[in-house]
C-alpha cells in the first residue's frame, strides 16, 4: 500500500534553464519502502490555499540491488510546465534542507534487468526514467546492450545531458546513443525536424536490429509515443514488446466513448485490507466516491497518466473516460484506473490491494 513520508532534500541541481533534479534524503527506517524498480515514480504533495495538490516525478537515479537495504537517495527531475502548481514551487522555492511529503515508489513503466538488445525512444523530460532503466540494465548485466533514441528542443533544452554522456563513456560498446534536435542544427549526426511517425517507420531500421530488439521503452508527451507506437506496430514489432510512459496529455486527447451510468450506484472498495461500500454521487469518479470516504485511496494525477490509482475489477461494469497508463494486458486481466472509472450496473467492487 502506498503511502505518504517526509523526506528532506539533500540537494537541488539545476540541469537546464526550466528544469531541476531534487535528491531526496531516505532515512535508514524508510529504505526498504522507498526500494524501486528501475523506471517508477513518485509522488509529492504539497497544499496550496488549503486544497492539496499532487503530482508525479519519475526516479532518475538507479535502482538499489535487490539483495541490499534500499536507497539511501533518490533523485528526480522537475521541469517547470507552464502554469503548473508544483512545477513552478520546485523551480523558485524548493531550497536544501526543506522537507517534502513523498509517496512511495508506483509505476509499471519498468524494466527487470536480463541479458539483452534494449531500446527507448523518449522526448522531453521522458527520458527522466528511462536514465533509471538504462544505467540499472548495464550496471548489472553485462550482456544486456542499450539504443536511446531522444528528442529535443535544443541542446541547452536537453535534460540530464552529462548524466548520459557519462554513460556513453562508461559503456561506449553498450550504449548507442541517437539525439534529434527539433529546433536546433547540430554539427553531426541526423538533421534536425521531430520524431514523427514516418521518420522514425523509415530511420529505426537504419540505427539497429528491429526484430532483436527485447524490449521497447517510449516515453513523452502523447503524439511522440502514440506515433512511436504505430511506427513499431508497422515495423511488426509485437504489443507485448513495448512498453510506454506518457507525459503529457493534449487537451484535446479524445476520451473513450460515453455510456450512461445507472440513476443509483454503489462502489464496495477494499484498500489496505479494509473494505467498505458508499453511493455514487451524480457524475463522480469512482475514485472521488473513495476519496470522500476513504482518503488515503492512493492517487497521483487524477489525469489517467500515472496509474496510481489501478485497481482490479472484482464485479459489475465500468467505462473509463480515457486510459494513457494501463497496457492491454492489465485490462484484459479486469484493472482499470478509478480515476477515470464510471459505473455502468448499479453495484461495482473494487480491490485495490490487488
């Protein structure tokens, strides 16, 4: 069960003009809670004029060796979004030294290191936890090998840039490493222009083995992973092989088709080892039904992004309004994100513990 800590911040680096990386202090009691996987996230919390805000930030440092304590850091990166509560709070006000409330490690944009050719395809801040994945991966196996393929505004733009150089020097026979800049010409390398759909249908067969490669790892706004994936789907990459991370979510992203809810509903919810059952007020999420009963029901971004708030579907019917964080097997297997869940029979149960 995820759940809220204090942890201090042991440093803030600035990495670009609109981004920040925070090391985050994890006391000797709370190791354990805060070991991670290689590509999870974390979220933090703040209030601001009395209503809490929260929002989620990928790991960016390796994950801890399985058989060892747990971290004694963690680091994340920030990039300031315009008009974004926490964004702008961790760029102008987060200072060594201050304390932050902090969720345990969620997330299934992960990867269990294994012998292998590897690749990920990330723009933005998208490659915070795929910096995660690929240092983990080549730290511990040394048959694994690692493709990043990353896209950018400029250089200067260009999050975690010596942190992935620095790999380059370590794992120059392991690590192959491809910048496209969109706004920016760059001395070598491919001419600059966006990592659409056609190009990337046209240049992955070029930079490595397409069919050889174990595991696809797409992670940035909407449009760069929905047009990656159909780029892989076109190259006859299997679904199974990829895996993706948005985000951010265009406005205009359409949801899912609407159905009527029934006049009267009830949620059962076990969470924590404790069940209970409320009605549904008119329009209401799933999740907002349990959050006025139980407020420690785990969310992050409300967004369907993050997958925070998955839950399995023990009985009735649902439609969820839109889905950017659940792979298709998770919902053949009955999970679904409360956050964006509706009930569609007039009683639904749902087990979060699961």
């Amino acid at each position: 069960m995820a759940r809220f800590h204090p942890l201090q911040v042991a440093a803030v680096d600035r990495i670009t003009d609109d981004a920040v990386a925070l090391t985050l202090t994890v006391p000797p009691a709370l190791r354990a809670e805060f070991r991670h996987a290689p590509g999870q996230h974390l979220a933090l919390r703040r209030r601001v004029d009395g209503t809490e805000i929260r929002r989620t930030y990928s790991i960016c440092s390796p994950a801890p060796d399985p058989a060892g304590p747990g971290p004694d850091t963690l680091r994340i990166g920030v990039r300031l979004v315009e008009g974004g509560a926490f964004s702008a709070y961790a760029l102008k006000e987060i200072n060594a030294g201050d304390e932050l409330d902090v969720m345990t490690p969620a997330g299934r944009f992960t990867l269990d290191p294994a012998p292998g050719l590897y690749a990920a395809i990330v723009g933005g801040s998208g490659i915070t936890p795929v910096l995660s994945i690929v240092t983990t991966l080549l730290a511990r196996d040394p048959e694994a090998r690692f493709c990043l393929i990353r896209g950018d505004r400029t250089a200067a733009s260009t999050m975690f840039l010596e942190e992935v150089a620095d790999l380059k020097d370590r794992y120059p026979e392991r690590f192959q490493l491809v910048t496209v800049l969109s706004r920016e010409e760059q001395q070598a390398g491919l001419p600059s222009g966006r990592l659409d759909r056609e190009r990337l249908t046209a240049l992955l067969p070029v930079l490595l083995p397409v069919e050889r490669v174990a595991g696809w790892f797409l992670c940035g706004p909407y449009g760069l992973v929905q047009g990656t994936e159909q780029a892989l789907r076109k190259l006859s990459v299997d679904r199974s092989r990829i895996h993706q991370e948005i985000f951010h979510v265009d406005a205009g992203s359409p949801p899912a088709a609407s159905a009527q809810s029934p006049a009267h509903s009830t949620v059962t919810a076990r969470l924590d080892g404790r069940g209970g059952t409320w009605p549904v007020r008119d329009g209401e999420t799933l999740l907002e039904t349990v959050l006025r009963n139980r407020p420690d029901a785990p969310y992050a971004c409300k967004g369907g992004v993050c997958g925070t708030c998955r839950a399995f579907l023990v009985s009735g019917e649902v439609r969820m309004d839109r889905n950017f964080a659940l792979e298709s097997e998770e919902t053949e297997a009955g999970y679904v994100l409360a956050c964006q869940s509706h009930p569609l029979t007039e009683q639904v149960e749902l087990d979060f513990d699961r």
